[in-house]
C-alpha cells in the first residue's frame, strides 16, 4: 500500500508522506535475501520467493528509486524480476509458478527445481501488475519482454466460452476447479494498461475489456440493490500455516488451492476490478 504515499504527497505536499515512505524504505533495507539477490517473501518464509512479493514491494521500490535514490538500485529492482522470469517460469507455458525455495527444504518445493507445484492465477496477475506497475514509474525493455510472454501463456488458458481464468491457471474445467474472480480482473487491468503504455500490442486492450465485461456479466451481481463481486479465493498460501479450508496442508497442490474458501467482495477482488474499470475510464 506503501505506492499510494507518492501520489497522496504529489498532491498535498505533506511532509508526513515522506517520513512515512522513508521509513518503508528503511524496512526495505533490512529484508533478507535469497543469495541470487530477490527479497524474502517474509521472515517466517526463509529463503522463498512468492510471486505476490513482487507486487508487493517492487512499485513502491521503483516509485522510491525515482523520486528519492537517484536510480542507483534499478539495477537490483530489474535482476528480482529478471530471477523470478528464469527461475520460476514454465518454458513448457510461459506461466510463472507460485513459489520459490532456493533451499529445496519446504515440503511443498520440488527438489531439484525448488518450485511450488501449480500455477495459481491470482499470483500470476499479481505479476503482471507488479510488471506494469512498476514499469510506470521508470521504463526498461524487460518489463516490456516478460509482460508479453507471461501474457501469450495466459491468453493460451483462458476459458473461452466465458473469457474468464480459473482459480488453478491451466487445469481448465478438472472437477474442483473453478472461473476465479480476483486472478481475472488482475489480468485485465494488466493487459489493458500494458497495453496503454505500449508494453503490449494494441489488441491486449480489446482482449483485457473483453475480460473485464466477462467479470461483469459473470460475476458481478446485484442482491437486495447491492453489487456482489463473487466467486474470490479468499486466500493461498504455500506452507507456514494450515489452509482456511478443508483440505489442511498449505502444499501447493492442486485439491489445496481449490480448498480454500471462496467469498464475495474479498478486497483482493474488488480492488482489481476497480483497477481495470479505471483503465476503461481512462480509454474514454
């Protein structure tokens, strides 16, 4: 939430805003490491790179970099994507797995590879919104090259009928598996603003409305004269803790990430669903 400091103080010129983003940064300084350079997903999460990590802390790290560093830590902003692009992506799907554990010790790790087992949509649109987030405030051709070949994976799962991603990204209609809400509307805000920024071809805007009216028609309904965003895994995570569902072990299989509860109006939703409405309003 950290990003938001910047624009808060861009318009009031308040210096609380700055102290509040200096000391954000001061944390930043502190995190741990993977030895290839990216930050750790969390203290009780050693040595484990998530894909929402970078949405996380890499636009206000860039945002950062820009308006106060100098720029003289783009360098290491770029290498974090560049490790999660090479270490953490299919060459099979250009889909980006889950998780990271450069010390192969988490149950959930494959050994050789220290991957996490399935792709999961909302961590992969976490993604794509880090690349286009953070690629606003300071243009490199790396965000541009992996937006574009995480873009093509996803375009090659999506569910046609409905223009919609399910909740475990390429295992389509399997029993348990389900059109997911908060991962969808990730995705189109990101096609449509990388799209907007010339990081993607043009038709990525075309294809990201199109997803996003699909959100709207399927998922967006109204009860008792309220709008009902539905359809939204409440949360997943690999390891660390029991899942919120029934099924208990957070390991990164498949029947784990169909287990968790799935909720309406969950924040994780409806904040990128207001995203990519945004896109839309921008367009005219």
């Amino acid at each position: 939430m950290g990003k938001v400091l910047f624009d808060l103080y861009d318009k009031t010129a308040d210096p609380k805003y700055t102290q509040v983003i200096k000391l954000l940064y001061s944390q930043l300084e502190k995190q741990p490491r993977i030895k290839a350079g990216n930050f750790w997903h969390k203290q009780i999460y050693p040595n484990q790179v998530w894909l929402d990590g970078l949405y996380m802390v890499q636009p206000f790290y860039m945002a950062y970099e820009k308006t106060f560093g100098g720029g003289k830590n783009y360098d290491d902003i770029l290498t974090q994507f560049k490790n999660v692009h090479n270490l953490m992506r299919d060459p099979q799907t250009n889909l980006l797995f889950h998780g990271y554990d450069e010390s192969r010790e988490m149950f959930w790790a494959d050994k050789e590879t220290g991957l996490s087992k399935n792709f999961w949509t909302r961590s992969i649109g976490w993604y794509t919104m880090a690349l286009v987030d953070t690629a606003e405030k300071k243009e490199f051709p790396v965000f541009a090259e992996h937006l574009r070949s995480v873009a093509e994976g996803l375009l090659k799962s999506i569910d046609h009928p409905t223009k919609l991603f399910y909740q475990v990204t390429n295992a389509g209609n399997r029993p348990g598996n389900y059109l997911e809400t908060s991962g969808t509307c990730a995705i189109a805000y990101s096609f449509m603003k990388g799209a907007r920024l010339g990081y993607l071809p043009q038709n990525y805007f075309t294809t990201g409305e199109e997803i996003f009216n699909a959100v709207a028609t399927h998922k967006l309904v109204t009860e008792n004269n309220n709008f009902v965003l539905k359809d939204i895994c409440l949360v997943a995570g690999l390891g660390g803790m029991p899942g919120k569902g029934d099924y208990q072990p957070r390991d990164g299989t498949f029947e784990y990430y169909i287990s968790e509860p799935i909720v309406n109006n969950d924040a994780k939703g409806v904040a990128p669903f207001l995203f990519a409405y945004s896109e839309l309003l921008r367009n005219g």
